[in-house]
C-alpha cells in the first residue's frame, strides 16, 4: 500500500500509512514538487522518487532527492530514483550522480498465505 507525497505538505500521508496493516509500505514522491526534508520513513519499506513529466511539468531540484535519497539510506527503506522528469523525460534520464538507484523492499516478512 503506498501514498503520494509531493512535498512536505503532505509529510501526514506517511504517519497515514504507517497504521495500515499493509504488508509492504511505499511512498511515491512523484511528482516531487517541493522539498520533503522532514519524513519519517519508520515503518516504510519503500521510496520512489521522480520528477513530473510533460508539457508544463514543473522543475524538479536535485537537492531535495539528495535530500529523501540521504533520509532513506538512514532508516533502511529502499530508494527508488525513476527519473528527472521535464518536458522530455527520456532526455533528462534518470541518472543521479552518475547512478541509477533500483532499491527495492524485501518482501521475505510478508505473509503470503
């Protein structure tokens, strides 16, 4: 079960999230339109960032994914960088520093009966 956060207006979402029994828990912070500089990943096995795509999308900084990328590394949850987004999203790739970031939750706590 996952929730969209897009800045730190939403940061609520997560604590949401966090009383649902749901086996794996993600947030989406796509499209990441304003810092999130405060979230507490407790609990959260997952994060997926991405930058808004298409005509009118909305620019993206790279500092607030070093941001939720240095917060995740520090809780444990996974970090998943889609992609800078823009007007050509193909173009702008989704390289950070050099790398791609394919972290995934383990599911090997889930019951699956």
């Amino acid at each position: 079960m996952g929730v969209t956060i897009e800045n730190n207006k939403y940061l609520y979402r997560a604590d949401l999230l966090r009383k649902t029994n749901a086996c794996i828990k993600f947030v989406s912070a796509e499209p990441l339109l304003g810092e999130i500089d405060d979230i507490n990943l407790e609990k959260i096995d997952w994060i997926i960032v991405g930058g808004e795509s298409g005509p009118g999308a909305r620019p993206m900084e790279k500092e607030w994914v070093l941001t939720i990328r240095e917060i995740a590394k520090k809780s444990g949850t996974a970090f998943f960088f889609k992609q800078w987004g823009g007007t050509n999203k193909k173009k702008a790739g989704r390289l950070l520093e050099g790398k791609t970031y394919d972290e995934y939750p383990s599911i090997s706590n889930c019951n699956t009966q």
